[in-house]
C-alpha cells in the first residue's frame, strides 16, 4: 500500500508543503509519491490507500485558466492546460477508493472566505471519495511567499493526523 500526493504549484510553497507532508507520511512507514498536477493519473492505482491534494487558492477558490496564466506571467514558466479542478474532472473512482486528505496554500486574512482545499474538497465528495474532514490551510507571505514562520512544523503535524486516520480507517500499523 501506498500514498500519492498530487499537487499544484506555481511559486514553489504548495510543492514544499507537498513534499514536507510526504516525508512526514513516509517517516511513518507509507511510502509516498509526489507528483505535479499535469503529470498525475487519473485512474489511480488500487496500492493507493491515501490520496493528498495540494492547490494554492486563487481569488478564493482553485485555479482557473485565468488565474494560472497571471501566476505564470509573473514566474515566466509556462502556463499549464490544467490545474487540480480540470485533473478532478478526469479523476476516476478506482475500485478500492483511497482515503483522501486536501490541503491548500494562500495568502490573505485567515477570516477571508474560499478556499482551493474547500472546493476541492466538494468535488472529490462529489465523485464518492471518502475525504477527511480536517483539511489544512498552509498561509504564504505574499502572493510569491515564502511560507510563513512555522507553517512547515504545522503541515508536518497536520500529515501525522492524516496518518492517524488512515491507521484507523484500514486497521493497518505502520512504524
């Protein structure tokens, strides 16, 4: 059994936050993949018990054309076809659907409304995922970041819950 977390990134602080709660989760004993949103399956694998999403929010909620191409413009990288709501769309269930754990990054006042891991969220709740409900906001300085001070120790605790859950769901002890 194993664990995929697919992510979308533009300024580099959603794929940290990625790649921060995968070796948490590998720490753990689940070996764990990483892979960009363009590059993700859609038909994921039945050794898959965990899936993890990552998007930043963008004006409240995920990335549309629109908004990709701004961020692009302001990384100079090529703007991709697709985002986390496009790859939600070709997503299939497979037949042993993963648990599955959202989390976003934005910048912002806490209080402010929309989020890329709510929306996410809906849609894979939609499509029959079982999705846990302690999704995580990871905050950024600005809109290039970095991440704020101390948002690595939180995704790390927040990936240890995910784990605790996924313990609980399959029965299944890892180190």
């Amino acid at each position: 059994m194993s664990a995929l977390v697919v992510v979308e990134t533009y300024f580099g602080n959603t794929h940290h936050v990625a790649e921060v709660v995968a070796g948490t989760i590998r720490s753990h004993g689940v070996p764990t993949d990483v892979a960009e949103v363009e590059e993700a399956p859609t038909l994921l694998s039945d050794e898959i018990e965990l899936l993890v999403v990552g998007a930043p929010t963008h004006d409240r909620g995920m990335s549309t054309a629109e908004s990709r191409q701004a961020a692009c413009a302001r990384t100079g990288r090529a703007v991709p076809d697709a985002g986390v709501r496009e790859w939600l769309a070709q997503l299939s269930m497979p037949t042993a659907p993963p648990l599955v754990a959202v989390f976003d990054t934005r910048t912002g006042y806490p209080w402010l409304a929309g989020s890329a891991a709510a929306q996410a969220s809906v849609l894979l709740c939609e499509k029959g995922f079982p999705v846990m409900a302690a999704r995580e906001t990871f905050r950024v300085d600005g809109v290039a970041g970095p991440l704020l001070r101390g948002e690595d120790d939180r995704a790390r605790r927040w990936a240890d819950v995910v784990v605790a859950r996924l313990v609980h769901r399959r029965g299944v002890r890892y180190a």
